[in-house]
C-alpha cells in the first residue's frame, strides 16, 4: 500500500494488556466487572479541577498536560482565532516567566512542550523526565491564571498566527478547499469558522480580547489534567493540589450551539484553482458525536471501518479497485467532539474520471448500506479490527493522555473511556442499518450533505481547424 | 498457533519489569540494555526485550538498496517496490493479504530513502507467528500482480499530482535537483509521472533479485521476544535470501550551486524558503559539537537564535529550522521556512546575520549548557515506545555506528567546550556555501529587492 494514504485509526483506539481478557470478554456474566484499558486513576480537586494519572514505567518520562474546555467554538462574534492566538499568547509572559521563557526552560531541562487548539478545546503539554514534572506543573499552573503578556509581543505574535495561516491555508487551495466545505456544512454553527480564524479579523485581534476571553475561561474548574508516565496517582495527586489547588473556580460559561436550520437542497461546492493538477472529492454528513449520542457514535464507528476504513474498505474496494475510478477512497470520522460531528467521505478521482460518476460511485455505496446493511462476518471482523489495533495505544506515554483528554474535554466519562473495546463489542448489524438511514440515507432528502470538488481551472478551448478555407 | 496463559489485569500491572532505560539514578555501565543476536545461520540483529507489553516491533533496512539506484528512466522503482511488496505474496492475492494484514492488527509496511530501502513489522505477541510468515513471504515471493501493480502507480500519480499545489513540496523538489546536481540524489525518489507508467513486474523481480539481500541486510527489534525466539524467526524470514546484493556504486559528492539563488515562480502569498550548505558527517569526530551548534542555531525551535531572532522577536514566521542531513554520499546543514511575500529579502539577511555571528564569536556558557543539557536529557522521550526503539537502533545501525553509540553519546556532549563550538561553526558556517531556492511570485520578490540567478518555470522531474 501507499504510504502517504495513511488513514486514521478510530480516535478512541486504547488498549488492553491482556488480549485473553479482550477473546473472553463476551462470554463472561454480565457481573463481572469489565477490564480497564489504561487503569487510569481519577481525582478532583476542591476547586473543580479534574485529575487523571496513567501510570507507565517503563521509561523514566512522562506527558504532562492541561486541557482546558475552550476552544474557538467558544470565541465572540467578529474575534474568530482569539481562542488560538491565546494559545499562542500563552507562551509569551506568565507569573514569573519572562516571554518566550516557559519553553526555553523545558527545552534546558531537556523536554518538549507544545500546544493545540481546537473548535472544543485547547491543550498544553510538556514531555520531559520524570524528575522535573513538579518544574512544569509549576509553570503550567502559573499561567492558568496569571498571564502576564506585554502589548508589543502581542503584535509580534500576531504577525505569527498570520503567517500560520498562509502557511496551513492560504498557500494551498485545498486548505481553503476544507474551509469552504466546513462553512457549507455548519451553517449558523461555530463550527463552520475555521479555528485559525478568518484573516480580517485575525488582523484585528486585540491584548484586550485575549484576556477578555482568558479571564472567561481560562479556570480550574474548565480543566482536566492529565499525566501519564513514570508516576503514581498519589505522587500527581499530591503536586496538583500543592500547584494547582490553589486557584478559584471561575464561572462556567454555559455552551449553547444553535440548532441546524431545515435548509432545503443539498449543497455543492466547486472550487478550482489554477495550480491544482489533482482533482479531490469529499462529502460531509452531519452525524453525533460520543456526546450528542454515544450508542449511534459506537456504531458509526464501526460503520466507518466497514465502509471507509483502508484498502479493505467497501469504499476502497468499489471505488478503486473494482471500477478503477479513483486512485483512494475512504471514510473519516472523529467522534470527539462536543457538538455534532462529522462523516466524511473522500475519494481521489483516476485521471479523466468526473466528478459526477464519483458522486454516484459513492451514492451508491451508501445506499447499499442503507438497504443491506452489512454481513455478519464483516461486522465481527469490524470488531475484532477495532478491539485489537486498540492494544497499540498503550505502547507510547503520550497517546494515553492525548486519547483520554480528547474524550473526557468533550463530554465522555473516563469509564466509558476505559469500557471502549467491550461497548464497541456490542453494536449489532441491525444498529448500522438503523444509523445509516438515520444519517447518510442518499435517498432522503431531508437528510442534507455537503458534496465539494476541488479542481484544476479549465482550460480555455483552442479553435479547432475544421478545415474550411478562409 | 500459541495459547498464551491467562493474566488478570491485576497481576500485569504488579509486574513491573525494570525500566528499559537506565535512569541516572542507576549507575550502569550501558544506556540502554541493547544485545547482539546472531542467527544460526548467521543473520544478525539487535535487540531490546520488554515484555510488560504484548507487542513486538521489527524495522529493519538493506543498506544502499534505495532510489539512489534507481536509472534516471526508472525513478520511482524502490518506491513502487516499497507500495507493492504488501500487495500479496506467495498464493495470498493482494486483497486477501492486506485483509490478513488488517484483521490481524499486523503493521507490515516498507519505505524507500534515497540511500536505504526499510520495512517494518509490527505485531501482537499472539499473532505474531503470522506476521512473521507474511514478513518472509513479502520479501522471497512477492507477486507484483497486474492489478495492484497499476493501482500503485496510480496511486503515485496522484500523490505527485497533489503535491504540485504544495510549496513546501515544490522547494524540496527544486533544492535536491540543484544542490546534488548531476548525481542520483538529484533524482525524484518518488518517481516521475512518466517513468512510473514504464515501470513493470519486471523491474520490480530485478530490483528484489539485485537489492535485497543478506549481506546488507540490517535489523533491530524490540518488545515482547527473547534472544532465543528471536534466532529462530531470523533465520525463517530472513534466511532464503540470497547471500550478496548487486549493486551499483553511488560517488560521493558536495552541495552543488553553492551560492546561487533559483526561484519557482507560483502565485501565493507566502514565499517558501529553503537552503542547503555542507554539513558534516556522523561519522566525523566533530559530530557532537556540530548537534550542539546546531540547537543554539536553529534545531530545536524555541531557544534557538533563529527562531528568537526572526518569530520570536519581528514575528516573521510560523517556524523556522536548521538541520543536518547524513546521507551516505552528501552531508548538508539545511534552513526551512516561509515569510510574507515582502519579507522575503529582510528573512534572508536575518539567517545570514546569525549564521556570521555564530561563526565568528563564541556562544555563551548558557547556550552551552542549555544545549548539553537538552541533547543528553531529551534521548528518552526517543524512546517511549516498542518502534521508537528500534527505529532509533536502526538509525544507529545504518550509519555504521557501534552498539556503544548511545553509551558514549553524552559523555561525549558534555565534554563540549565553547571554544570546541568555535571551531567548528568558524569552519563549517559559511554563507557563501548557501544553495538557496525560493518558492514564490516572481514579481514581488524582484520588486522587495530579492536577486534571483536563476527562475524555473517547470520543476524538474515530476512530470
């Protein structure tokens, strides 16, 4: 197979250490108390914080991380990007900390430190040896409400986020391309701005917005902190409340997403550009998340493996491989997110292939999941696919914290974190019939998608010759 | 097939096996409990065991068996032969071994640099005996069906089409062509539009039959497998091949068009920039005072002049690098990064500024320490998981280095002096060394006052 098609496994991939526990699993009586996947241990503190410790010896390190419930979902009318220019900002003057010194530090003390922000969240996170975790939990807990960031570094920083944004976006048209097919399909819906921000108001943003929107949000009681490695959870447990503890709650500001308008009419996005040689297919649904609601989320899981998941894929197999169509095909899913989600399909066209046949490629696949629904030994094989390749998630110090912190800071509870490989186990073939009509039935047109092309610019027609004598 | 005892998750979790990594507190006399393993029948591999998790992890390389190989009129064969060994083997069809592949949950997957030619394995303890017939079968039978076949070249086609609307890509493309002008390296290791349609199964059975073989052969593996385990599955996946690779002899060569600047002329509104001026070797006695040059220079991001004279300071850029490259035949120490179309000329006068001071007056004794102090302490988070290890192991392995090598390595790092750095950036840092190419519109850059040698309307091997 190729390399650079190399597609997500599912988000909520874990792991189990003992595989017999996963084979036995469904033969066990229903009391047993089922295994956990990363025996997480779980605190709160008294001012709201939450605390999560996965212990992992093997190596002396450990990932150190504070996710805050904030993101741009959450940002004022008009200050799209605050949410991560604040991240930025984040690094740039804090209690004690001079700019630019909060890295420097990590960096002498031979870690890593970085940052993310999201349309639900924003995540701070450090790797480093375990002797210096109390230095990066104190630093970290300095600027969760004491940031202190002069006028001019955030002009400078400013100037960063811009250079982000041609950089991630405006140089490559199928950056814009997502960006365009997102505000099709989140109509009246924060999602349908990009997190990066538009560039106008990017251009705009202030010191006073940014700690506006820090002061907002920017609390204990809006944190999760998390730390996996070389640790147990009374060492965490003891420096949290000796650093963290000593924060006030702030007031939680309530999210209200509005619904989606009933728009009639799917919609169509074409984009062409003159520096694209490739053609791209996609096609978005709006689909629930683990939050909005975990049993149709479990299943498009698994329907997602079954229809898009790699060269084994119904998509794949059809659409590349049967008609040769397309050079790839497939499914991407994310189902941590707060509010809805998304499904989205994609295909690359094979050379002379229109877009139009692709569609229909595909419009037939879904209908046929639709109709049929899927064979029992897909669907345990589905299963199996998704319970074992869960087992490699324990075997970094990083992806247990950065799968457990996506979960919980949209919604799921840690238990059902650890729970995933068994609930994962009980979605059943009349659950993917149900859900695909629920969600992607092409035959229904109350059900609305966003279908965008992404093109090269055509050509403008050379006269023929057609041989008459002038 | 092995029925494995049942744990509970109690008893696994009271288990705790010696942390693989000597902290600092043990005092060792190694690193990292690294064991040579030879087979019966002679194949050699290292090898660190951990078993408090059910994975095992191989990578492995043949040395020199890359697209540096490659004949100009068959770029992109070690890259096809790396998409279409897992495209069935032996009497398992394509479909039928990517679908064994994937519901066992086994990572079986091969890519080619331009000097080596690498694979992986990766497995659950109790699938692990199919993984290792599918490993052997890909190497000593694969069947570079028809079908397959032209779904990766197409695939290739696509991926190269993509990449035509990214900068970054277009850069790298133009850089390699210039600076290793005239040598293999200059090639497209990903093939061309056109030589991938005229690759065949042919060439495919020619480059198995030429390249892979046990004389440059190259492994590490670590997790869940003992020495002795480990010999036996040495010699079943390994030990058919043949004894002796063919292959040509590659020259070395120097960065070419130094002090030239070439120009890919594209209507965005971020120019990318790329250089590339001689580096140095791993090899070389100096390596480890060049690694700590090179974090003060630009290598580590925040903390490093670069980034804090041109981000941190002016905000001209999302990021900005330096880095070495140690191919086997070229050394080179490389700047990326990207500006506004107008800050282009500001950008390059700034990495000149900082390249001539580095060169021309000592660090300080903070940069040094802070340099020593992240180079020795960052090596484990290297190291925390099954293929982190061993990829660090073959890296080690493929440049020739001994099992020593990460015993040594900070020794060696803190025994660097400022004067050492000195030295050394005095020699190596020179800006007229710089082979420079811009990706960007060529109006703006000659009006913001940018000498351009050179513009290249169509980049060179990709059509």
């Amino acid at each position: 197979m190729t390399q650079s098609f190399t597609l997500p496994l599912p988000l909520r991939i874990l792991s189990i250490l003992c595989l017999c526990l996963i084979l036995t699993f469904s033969a066990q009586a229903q009391d047993t108390e089922p295994p956990k996947v990363f025996n997480a241990e779980y605190y709160t503190l008294d001012n709201g914080m939450e605390v999560v410790v996965i212990p992992n010896h093997r190596v002396p390190v450990v990932t150190h991380m504070v996710w805050y419930r904030v993101g741009a979902a959450d940002e004022p009318a008009g200050k799209s990007g605050i949410a991560h220019f604040l991240e930025h900002l984040l690094f740039k003057g804090s209690e004690n900390l001079e700019p630019g010194e909060f890295s420097k530090i990590v960096r002498s003390l031979g870690g890593r430190d970085n940052a993310f922000t999201a349309h639900d969240y924003t995540a701070y996170f450090q790797s480093i040896a375990v002797e210096h975790l109390e230095t990066v939990m104190k630093m970290e807990s300095g600027r969760m409400r004491d940031l202190a960031v002069p006028e001019n570094e955030v002009l400078s920083e400013r100037k960063v986020i811009l250079e982000e944004r041609s950089q991630r976006t405006d140089n490559d048209p199928s950056g814009r391309f997502g960006e365009y097919l997102n505000a099709a399909l989140y109509i009246n819906h924060p999602y349908g701005i990009p997190v990066i921000g538009w560039r106008q108001e990017m251009e705009a943003l202030s010191h006073k917005d940014a700690y506006d929107f820090y002061n907002q949000y920017y609390g204990p009681n809006n944190a999760i902190l998390i730390v996996s490695g070389d640790v147990t959870g009374d060492q965490v447990l003891e420096l949290a409340k000796k650093h963290y503890g000593r924060h006030k709650p702030v007031e939680i500001t309530k999210r209200n997403f509005p619904k989606v308008p009933q728009l009639d009419g799917a919609a169509k996005i074409t984009h062409s550009h003159p520096s694209i040689r490739q053609s791209q297919y996609q096609q978005i649904f709006r689909v629930p998340s683990y939050r909005i609601n975990e049993s149709d989320a479990l299943t498009l899981e698994v329907i997602e493996d079954i229809l898009g998941g790699g060269a084994t894929s119904r998509l794949y197999k059809e659409l590349v491989v049967e008609q040769k169509i397309a050079t790839s095909a497939g499914l991407y899913y994310d189902p941590n997110r707060w509010s809805d989600a998304q499904f989205v399909l994609y295909a690359t066209p094979a050379p002379n292939v229109d877009m139009e046949t692709i569609e229909k490629a595909m419009e037939d696949e879904l209908r046929k999941f639709v109709v049929f629904g899927v064979t029992d030994e897909e669907l345990s094989d589905a299963i199996s696919r998704l319970q074992a390749a869960a087992i490699y998630a324990r075997d970094s110090v990083r992806g247990p914290a950065m799968i457990i912190g996506r979960g919980m800071i949209t919604g799921s509870s840690l238990e059902s974190i650890e729970t995933w490989p068994r609930d994962i186990g009980t979605v059943t073939a009349e659950n993917i019939k149900t859900v695909a009509k629920r969600y992607f039935d092409p035959d229904n047109s109350n059900i609305r998608t966003v279908t965008g092309y992404l093109l090269p610019e055509e050509k403008p027609e050379t006269t023929q010759d057609n041989g008459d004598a002038p | 097939m092995i029925l494995r005892k049942q744990f509970s998750i109690f008893a696994l979790t009271a288990l705790l096996f010696t942390s693989w990594v000597n902290s600092p507190a043990q005092a060792r006399d190694s690193f990292l409990d690294i064991k040579e393993v030879t087979s019966e029948s002679g194949i050699t591999a290292w090898l660190v065991e951990d078993h408090s998790i059910p994975i095992i992890a191989l990578s492995f390389a043949f040395k020199d068996a890359g697209a540096a190989q490659d004949e100009p009129e068959k770029q992109g064969l070690a890259q096809l032969a790396s998409n279409t060994l897992d495209e069935g083997a032996g009497n398992i069809t394509s479909e039928e071994f990517q679908k064994e592949l994937r519901d066992l949950a086994i990572t079986l997957r091969y890519n080619s640099g331009r000097d080596h030619f690498e694979g992986e394995l990766k497995t659950l303890t109790k699938n692990s005996d199919r993984a290792f017939e599918l490993l052997a079968l890909s190497i000593t039978e694969p069947r570079f069906d028809e079908a397959p076949l032209a779904r990766m070249i197409a695939a290739n086609q696509s991926r190269i089409r993509r990449s035509q609307s990214d900068p970054e890509w277009m850069a790298a493309r133009l850089l390699n062509d210039k600076a290793y002008s005239n040598h293999p390296y200059a090639q497209n290791s990903g093939g061309t539009l056109s030589s991938l349609s005229a690759l065949t199964a042919n060439d495919l059975r020619e480059f198995t039959s030429a390249r892979l073989a046990k004389n440059n052969l190259v492994i590490s593996v670590a997790g869940d497998i003992t020495a002795d385990e480990l010999k036996t599955r040495l010699d079943s996946v390994f030990g058919n091949l043949q004894d002796t690779a063919t292959l040509k002899s590659v020259p070395d060569t120097e960065i070419q068009n130094q002090g030239k600047i070439f120009l890919h002329d594209r209507d965005i509104p971020q120019t990318v920039i790329q250089i590339s001026q001689p580096g140095i070797s791993r090899h070389h006695p100096d390596y480890q005072i060049a690694q700590v040059m090179n974090f003060v220079l630009g290598s580590s991001g925040f903390g490093s002049r670069l980034t804090e004279e041109i981000r941190e300071k002016r905000g001209l850029t999302y990021g900005i690098y330096s880095y070495f490259t140690d191919h086997n035949h070229a050394q080179s120490l490389s700047i990326s990064t990207s500006t506004q179309n107008s800050n282009v000329s500001d950008m390059l006068n700034l990495i000149k500024q900082e390249w001539t001071k580095l060169a021309n007056e000592p660090i300080s004794n903070t940069e040094l320490s802070n340099a020593q102090s992240y180079l020795t302490g960052a090596l484990p988070l290297s190291m925390t998981s099954t293929k982190q290890i061993t990829d660090l192991l073959l890296s080690i392995q493929l440049d020739g280095l001994p099992i020593t090598y990460l015993d040594d390595r900070n020794a060696k790092l803190n025994a660097v002096t400022v004067d050492d750095v000195q030295n050394l950036a005095s020699k190596l840092l020179n800006t007229d060394q710089w082979t420079t190419v811009l990706v960007g519109p060529s109006a703006a850059l000659e009006s913001s006052g940018v000498a351009v040698d050179e513009t290249i309307a169509t980049l060179p091997n990709v059509e």
